[in-house]
C-alpha cells in the first residue's frame, strides 16, 4: 500500500526526513493492543513492538504509539516482528483523561490517554434514541476541539426518531458552528452529506456510545461487512461493545476511517471550554471581578443570566463541572509528569554509578 493511501503528506515527509535513520521506513499504526501493534506501510501490514531505547525514553504513556500515529520503523527483512524507533511529532491527537492510579492521599490520578493521531475530524456519533443527550455532545465537542481536528455531530438511527428537526435544533444551540448531520442505515443517500469530509488523505475518527451504529456507517462506507457490527439489545437502547479495539480502514475513495470501542464517558483533557460555551464567556466579559469563578460572586453577570433564565440551568451546570475538569486535569497532569522526570532521573543516575 502507498504511504499516500494511508493519508501520508508533505508535513509527515518533513518530520521523517529530519527524524529518520538509515534503514528505517515509515509506517501508519493501524491497531493497537496493549503494547502490540499492528502497522500499514508500503510493506504491507506487519506485527510491530517498541524498541527498548524507545521504551526508556518515554516519560508518559501519551507518547506510546497510538492508533494513526506516524512512526519510524528499523527495516527488518527477516524477522516477521518490525521495531518501531519512533513516533512522527503528531498534527493533531484526541486524548481523554483516564484515571491510571492513585496517589498516597488515595485520590484518582487521571492521565492523558490518546485515543487517535492525526486526524482532520472527529466524527461525535450520537443515536436518536435513549442515546441522545445534550450534555454529553457538549463534552464530545469539547474533547473534539481540543484535539485539533474539526468535530462534526452525527446523529445515527434517524429513522427510529418521530421528531429529527427538533433534536437537531436543541444540538445546534448545545454546540454552536459544529455540523450536524442525520444519518440512517436504511437510507444510505442520507451519508452523502458526509463525501466531502472523506476526500483522499483526510483522516477521521468516530467516537460516540457503544451501540450507536460507528462500524455500521464503516461497513456501508467501505462498501464491504469489514468491521464487526453488532445487535443493540432490545428497549434499552445500549449496545454491547461490539468493536474492542482501535482500528484504521481505508475508504475505497483514499480517506482514513478510525474506529473506536464505545464509550460511556470521556474525560475532557485539556479542553477548549471557551468556543463551545461561547455565550457563556461572552457574559463573564461582563462580570465585576475579572477572576470571576460565577458561583456566588456579586455582580456576577453569569448568575444573573441563569436568574433571568437566559442562560439555561443544565448548560451552565455542565459548563461548571467541565471548566473545574480542565483546571484539576492540568495541575495532576504537571505532577505527574514530574514524578516521572525525578523517577527517571533518578534511574538514569543510578545506571552511570553502576558503570
Ligand atoms: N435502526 C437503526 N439501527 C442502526 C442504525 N445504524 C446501526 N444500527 C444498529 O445498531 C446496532 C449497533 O451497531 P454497531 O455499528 O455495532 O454499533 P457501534 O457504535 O459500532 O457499537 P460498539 O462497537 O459497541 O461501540 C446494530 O444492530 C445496527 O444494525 C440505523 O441507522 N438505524
Ligand atoms: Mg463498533
Ligand atoms: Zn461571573
């Protein structure tokens, strides 16, 4: 397969040549599974594990290859394993934040788990049944945003709701300047809305509840059952975790399509709170204090939006606990990657007394 087919461009060429090594050649991840992964490149697709000097140098788990990562492989003929050296400095990444322990005081420690690399658009897959839910597609959107590919709302199952325009409506004030679009797999004209996301190179993710239907718009995508689809139990609307890997498929028209295991809840990591609750911030431009934190601040021009009913309850609850979020994210995510500079300083200096 040619590099291009797997979205390759001018920008991964530079970091390559700059970054590369003789005998190495670069590759796509296109599955990963615990530290196994699984790599597309112009030498077909080939089992791939990280090599010892990467694994040392690696502060956080962040920077361990990810589903659409770039990475630069040590040209290996022989054996059917190929060592991946390095990981191309990412475009973009769709992170969350996952809680990986807990400190001495017992409290979650969250870091940054990236879900996909390099992609243009994050496809926000909502289902118009009991799946549909302001609250989250605000969240979504926010962890789309930050990732730094363009998010777009798509609403699956339109055939199973009496009432679509209205749904769309609620979202499109939920989630300003964002595209929505209703979908269903019994009308498969209603994913022509979606061609001009798709064009060859582009890469796009899709994430959203287990259930949604992610692989079913993949499989009537690629025109062919390649990913696993599955039945969604009978009234409660939640599906099965079907899909329980990361996976990449290329469209027969040249774009990238990752798919994703549902998930029930992201944590944002590092949101952009600001563009999605942008009448929200416009009002704080108003407040009195400019350290306004609009919980019991006089003068507060937030609070006085919510008493007059401008601003709407759930939002602004939502906007709360997803702006305290980013602030508690961003101080557990320094510490933490102090601890694990210390830690490897300390290895590090204890290996050359060892010499
Ligand atoms: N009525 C209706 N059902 C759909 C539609 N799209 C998907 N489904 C059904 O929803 C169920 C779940 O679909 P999947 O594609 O496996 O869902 P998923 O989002 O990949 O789920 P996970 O892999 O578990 O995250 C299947 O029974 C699909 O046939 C649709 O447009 N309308
Ligand atoms: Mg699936
Ligand atoms: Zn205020």
């Amino acid at each position: 397969m040619k590099l291009e087919d797997l979205g390759w461009n001018a920008y991964f060429a530079e970091q390559f040549e700059k970054l590369k090594t003789e005998d190495s050649f670069a590759a796509r991840v296109s599955v990963v599974e615990k530290e196994a992964f699984i790599i597309s490149s112009e030498h077909g697709v080939q089992k791939a594990s990280v090599s010892g000097n990467f694994r040392f140098a690696a502060l956080v788990r962040s920077e361990f290859p990810a589903v659409g990562d770039w990475v630069i492989v040590r040209e290996n003929p022989v054996d059917d394993e190929q060592t991946i050296l390095a990981v191309l400095p990412r475009k973009t990444c769709f992170s969350r934040s996952a809680v990986t322990g807990k400190d001495r005081l017992g409290n979650a420690v969250m870091s940054e788990q990236v879900l996909a690399a390099n992609l243009d658009y994050v496809f926000v897959v909502m289902a118009l049944d009991n799946d549909f839910n302001l609250r989250r597609a605000e969240r979504y959107v926010i962890a789309a945003k930050s990732s730094g590919a363009e998010p777009v709302l798509i609403l699956s199952k339109a055939d199973i709701s009496p009432d679509v325009p209205s749904l769309i409506a609620q979202l499109e004030k939920a989630c300003p300047g964002v595209p929505i679009f209703a979908i269903s797999k019994f009308q498969t004209s209603t994913l022509e809305v979606l061609k001009p996301y798709l064009s060859k190179g582009k890469t796009v993710v899709l994430i959203g509840s287990s259930g949604v239907g992610k692989s079913t718009l993949i499989n009537l995508l690629l025109e062919s059952d390649q990913a696993k689809t599955g039945e969604s139990r009978v009234g409660d609307g939640k599906g099965r975790h079907t899909t329980t890997w990361r996976e990449l498929f290329v469209l027969p028209g040249g774009a990238v399509l990752i798919d994703n295991p549902g998930i029930r809840e992201i944590g944002v990591w590092t949101p952009s709170v600001e563009d999605t609750f942008a009448d929200i911030e416009a009002l704080a431009n108003e407040c009195r204090y400019s350290k306004c934190t609009h919980t019991k601040e006089p003068g507060c021009a937030v609070l006085a939006a919510l008493k007059s009913g401008k601003l709407e309850k759930k939002r602004y609850q939502n906007y709360q606990i997803l702006a305290q979020e980013a602030g508690l994210i961003r101080t557990q995510m320094s510490n933490k990657i102090r601890s694990k500079i210390h830690e490897k300083q300390r290895k590090q200096g204890n290996a050359k007394t060892r010499k």
